[in-house]
C-alpha cells in the first residue's frame, strides 16, 4: 500500500499564474517523506535517526513530470510508494493528486537518496530503522 499525506496549497506555494510553482512540488515530497516517518517511527523518530543513529538520506536523483496545474485552495494528495530499495540507496515513487479529481496525477517523482553515514558522510547498508519505515509501501502499478 501506498503511504498518503494530504495538504493545502498555500498562497505562498502559487506562482502569478495562480498555480503551484514547480520547485514547491519538491517542498510536497520531502513533507510526504517527513510524514511517513512520523507515523512510522513517532515524532522525533526521524530527527533521532539522523541525531542518534546518524543515519541520513540525502537525495541523490530525482526524476520528475508535471501534469496538471494545482492552485490555491486546492487539497494535494501526496501518496509514496516504494519504487526500489538497493542496498545503499532507496528510491521513494510520489504522485500528487489533487483531492476530488482522481482523473491523474499532477505531479510525479521518483526520489533516490543514498543510505549515509552521518558521522563521517560515508554511504552505508540500508539499516533495520529504515527498512522498518518503508516496509508497508508497496511498489506502484504505474512507472512514474
């Protein structure tokens, strides 16, 4: 199953056109993977992984489409799926939704970050926190 984390587009996220300026989307993603692992490991989980394991996942490559506007008012869907877990990197699927219109996403991305070492920025095995994280994503029926 997908993870999924919804949230307001805010006047800030819109551009004079009206509608969501492409790099906020970007901003939307790491919301939605800051969420999930909220919800997986608690509200300091995420800070304690990289504070106390000294585990990060910086991002590495990003592979995005943008195709349907979102404006302000709008509700945004974010749902992330498990597109690949290697052995020192994951890659982490996003389809933006705008909520009530479920005819495609407006955005998508696939996110590969790399498993760190954050005591001496060294990559590293992906470690049991993480993989307890992303263990209730599925992969996605669609390719990004």
């Amino acid at each position: 199953m997908a993870f999924s984390f919804t949230l307001p587009v805010r006047f800030a996220d819109v551009d004079h056109a009206g509608i969501v300026y492409y790099p906020v989307f970007f901003h939307y993603y790491h919301q939605a993977f800051e969420e999930l692992f909220r919800e997986r490991m608690g509200a300091r989980g995420y800070v304690d992984m990289l504070d106390k394991d000294k585990v990060g996942l910086p991002c590495v490559h990003i592979e995005a489409d943008f195709l349907r506007p979102l404006a302000f008012g709008d509700d945004a869907r974010i749902d992330v799926s498990l597109a690949r877990l290697g052995n020192k990197s994951v890659t982490l699927r996003y389809h933006v939704f705008k909520v009530g219109d479920e005819s495609g996403p407006a955005a998508r991305a696939d996110i590969t970050c790399a498993v760190t070492n954050l005591a001496n920025f060294t990559s590293m095995p992906v470690p049991d926190v993480v993989r307890n994280v992303l263990e209730i994503l599925d992969a996605p029926a669609e390719p990004a």
